[in-house]
C-alpha cells in the first residue's frame, strides 16, 4: 500500500491563513470512525513556553484542528493528552497554560488530560526492541483515533524531532527519564521510540512547520520560518518528508533507521509541492560514531567515556533561577549543588539532554567539546587555504 503525506503552505500563525491551511489538508485525509468516537489530540508541550521560542506545537494550529474535528464528527468526544517533559503533573498543567492551548481550546468543547492524572494501562509490544511492554494513559489506549501533532524540530540527542518522537510524550512524567537509563546511546533510543511507536500507531498526524526550530533543537535552537503543514495517517511516511523538506539525511535519523530495519517504513507519496528550506543540523559527530560501532561497544562508550570531548549540556549561573527541575529529571542524579551553584557531574551524565529540554529558563546550553571544537578548527584551516 502506498500512503499519501499532503503538504499544504501556510505562511504565518493568523487563524484564518490557519484555518484554511488545516480545513484545506485534513478534509484530503479520509478517516472512518464509529459513531460517537474518542478522539485524542497529542500535540507537543515539550516546555512551559511561548509559542514564539518554537518548541512547542502552536495553539492555533491546535484550535483549527479541534475546529475541523468538530465540523466533521459533530457526535465525538474529543481530548487533549499530553506529559510535559518529565517534570510531573504540576509541569504539564504549566506547560497547557504558558504554551497557549487552554486558552485556544476553549470554544472547541475539547477534555483536557494531563496523561499524568490518567489510570495507567499495560500495552504488550510483541516486535519491542528495548521494551517488550509499556505502560500507557488509558486514553491513549482507549482512543479511537489519536491525532498526532508534533512540531517540525532538529534534536541534539536525536538529530529530527517529529511524528514518530512526540509519541514519547505519550509516557507520563519520570517514565521519560527512565527511558534513556534503558537506551542509553542513541540508535538504542530510536529503536526504544520505535517500540512506542509500534504500541500506538496514530490515526492522523498534522506536522507545525509554519516555524520549526534549527541548530541545537528541541529547546535552544532558533525559530525557523518554514510555512507548511504536514499530514499524513503515517508518521513514519510524515517524518520522511518532513526531512526531505528540512535537508536532512534520514540514515541520521535513529527513528527512520529502526523503522526501516523494522518494515515499519511505508511506501510512499508527496501530495503539494514544496521548496526545501535548508535547516543548520545539530552536531551530531557523537551519534555518528556510535551508529557505525558494533551496539555493546557503543552502550559501553555512552555509559562509562565523559560526553565532555563531544557536546555536553553546560548550567550558566547567570540564567539559573534554582528551580531544581533538571536535580529531579536527571536520570542519573548528575546534578548537585556545590556551593550556591547547580554544577553536573560529567563522570555520570549520560548526555540524555532531559536536563536541557526541561529547564524553562534556558539556563543549559549545548557546549562543544574539544573533538568539535578541534573539527571546527581544521575546516577553518582549511577555508583558508583555499
Ligand atoms: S538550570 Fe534550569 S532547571 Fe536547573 S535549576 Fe536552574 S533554572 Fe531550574
Ligand atoms: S546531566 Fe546529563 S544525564 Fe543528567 S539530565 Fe543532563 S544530560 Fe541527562
């Protein structure tokens, strides 16, 4: 079976121009549902943040799918889900309020569920890699439809953040963090969002590149203009395209790799034209490496070398308002305080990043060790004598 991913232009966040971009490519999409269906929306509120920084899905692409939904199945009962990171509840309920979709949403008559107050529900995954089972927000279980709505970004753990790598958020608070102890190098970690992807499979997936993020995404990188909507009923078939239009290589991408080894890779089609909009990729020299070494000899490296000669996530004190979320998040108890600073400990921190995607102050940055600093140098070098 070949699967259809649409691309529709929409140039800015103004609810009509959304509107109509949402309206125009979802009524594309045929969807059978029983009468009176569940439906759930998952877009991804990785951060308590405006909607200007990008890290999140926009509130009024999420209000113009709750308006097309409404329109289209009149008898559903609709819910948001979403965990915020791995903060906990308290997080999620911030993250729904800064973020602008309690807000968006109102009209629309839509369920809020922070997957964190939901009852948890034992999903087994016969093909699991990393995990043989999962446990799941009953409603993401119970759905009838789930309604992906990830936002267009580059990852520095992962290389692409899209489709496949919002589902992550579909695990309440901690069980994030649990996660990268359990994958702790990255081709591990994409096998391990392939496992969840297997577990959920979304009915529908509508992508935000109106503004994605580029360079040392999900939280730090800039915004990037890029105007287009993305949908498809496949996310692994949505993610596809969504690197061709940002101009990155998919054997980068752990997700894309696992699900081609997987058959889990559909054939596929490109609905609507689009331009390529050429993002800044993060350094992923780290990723690079341990993708061609045999899995034990990269476990090994990720667990016991220091990510200090590659990238590694820097506190600056000056940003730093001690609200000790990346103390909780931290998988590994990495980080301390010494003295009347927040410091981490390199010999433990496994590079999962939970620390930098967490910290709503944007006090952590992505620091170059001296591998790239080194690359960086002898390209330089280079440009010169040329
Ligand atoms: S670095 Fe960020 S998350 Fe950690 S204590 Fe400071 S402000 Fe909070
Ligand atoms: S300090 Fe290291 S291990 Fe701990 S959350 Fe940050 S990146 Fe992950």
């Amino acid at each position: 079976m070949v699967v259809d991913v649409f691309v529709e232009r929409c140039e800015s966040y103004q609810k009509e121009v959304v509107d109509k971009a949402v309206d125009t490519i979802l009524s594309r999409i045929k969807l059978k549902l029983r009468a009176k269906p569940k439906i759930l929306l998952k877009p991804n509120l990785l951060l308590p943040t405006s909607p200007k920084r990008a890290v999140t899905t926009h509130p009024a692409v999420v209000a113009s799918v709750c308006k097309h939904l409404r329109k289209r199945f009149p008898d559903a009962k609709i819910f948001l889900g979403e965990s915020s990171g791995c903060g906990g509840l308290p997080h999620t309920k911030l993250a729904l309020e800064v973020c602008g979709i309690n807000k968006a949403i109102k009209q629309h008559n839509i369920t809020i569920l922070p997957f964190e107050s939901q009852p948890l529900v034992r999903v087994d995954i016969s093909n699991g890699v990393v995990w043989k089972h999962l446990m799941l927000p009953k409603i993401v279980v119970e759905a009838d439809l789930i309604v992906n709505l990830p936002k267009l970004k580059t990852h520095s753990l992962t290389m692409f953040t899209g489709a496949v790598k919002n589902l992550y958020g579909c695990l309440p608070g901690g069980a994030k963090a649990k996660g990268h102890l359990k994958a702790v190098n990255t081709r591990m970690f994409g096998e391990l969002l392939i496992d969840i992807y297997s577990a959920i499979k979304p009915g529908l997936n509508l992508m935000d590149g109106v503004w994605g993020m580029e360079g040392q995404g999900p939280v730090t990188g800039p915004p990037k203009r890029t105007g287009y909507l993305l949908a498809s009923t496949d996310a692994v078939a949505l993610d596809a395209v969504a690197l061709k239009l940002i101009g990155i290589k998919e054997p980068h991408v752990p997700t894309q790799v696992s699900a081609k080894r997987r058959g889990l890779y559909p054939k596929y089609r490109v609905i609507g034209n689009y331009t390529v909009v050429k993002y800044k990729q993060p350094s992923m020299l780290k990723l690079r490496l341990l993708n061609i070494m045999p899995q034990a000899i990269a476990d090994r490296i990720t667990k016991f070398v220091s990510p200090l000669p590659v990238n590694y996530p820097h506190i600056i004190p000056a940003l730093c308002k001690k609200c000790y979320t990346c103390v909780r998040v931290c998988p590994v108890n990495a980080i301390h305080l010494k003295g009347n600073t927040l410091t981490i400990d390199y010999k433990k921190c496994i590079n999962c990043l939970c620390c930098s995607e967490n910290c709503m102050y944007n006090a952590i940055k992505l620091k170059q060790g001296w591998v790239f600093r080194g690359i960086n140098s002898f390209k330089r070098l280079l440009r010169w004598f040329r």
